[in-house]
C-alpha cells in the first residue's frame, strides 16, 4: 500500500470488517501476480525473437531443432506460469478460494463461540 494510498477501510466501515481487508488483499495480490506474468510474457518474446533472428542469420539451416529449442521449452514454463495465475478457475472452479476462506472462517468463529 505504498504506492497507492488505497485504504480498504472507510468511516462506514469497522476496523475489524476482515471480509473486506481480505478481499482488497487477495486483489492487489492477484494483480501482482498478473503484471508478472504479463513482465514474463514480454520478456520471453523479446528475447526469443532476437535469439531466433540471431540464430538464423549466424548458422547456414534455419530449420533445426536448436533454433527453437529455448522458445519450446521457455514457452512451456511460461504456460505454467499463465496457468498459476489465470488458469485457478479451470482446476478448482469458480470461487473456491473463497468458498474455502468462508468455511475455515466459520469454522473459526465456531471454535471462539464454543469458548466464550
């Protein structure tokens, strides 16, 4: 929050509202995570560009596996890494982490209700 003097609070608001504190959290973490993916994407074109074109005015054959070998296997890490952030929905479904937050939540205030 240095950067941004975005609060997830309000006067309206509670101190203790953690539905909202988490919420604001778990978005600029997500964001995070996709100006990442989107730094990692531009860096892999630019390089491979430059490594193919590199590649292919230095050696007398274009079309050999050495050529596109950083590309493949660069390409793969990269749609790993575009499933860590994008992909969550296709594996889990929608909204399970929240569902999952919910229910550790309740389970929570269970345990605190079951001693007071």
């Amino acid at each position: 929050m240095e950067k941004y003097n975005i609060e997830p609070y309000n006067e309206n608001h509670p101190k203790y509202d953690y539905r909202r504190e988490e919420a604001y959290l778990r978005a600029q973490k997500r964001v995070k995570d996709m100006e990442g993916f989107y730094w990692h994407a531009a860096v892999y074109f630019i390089i491979n560009i430059f490594l193919i074109l590199l590649i292919g005015i230095n050696s007398g054959s274009f079309w050999h596996f050495g050529t596109f070998a950083t590309p493949i296997f660069w390409g793969i890490g990269l749609f790993f890494h575009y499933m860590s952030v994008f992909g969550k929905d296709l594996i889990f479904g929608k909204n399970w982490e929240e569902r999952k937050i919910k229910e550790y939540m309740a389970k929570d205030e269970e345990q605190q209700r079951k001693y007071e």
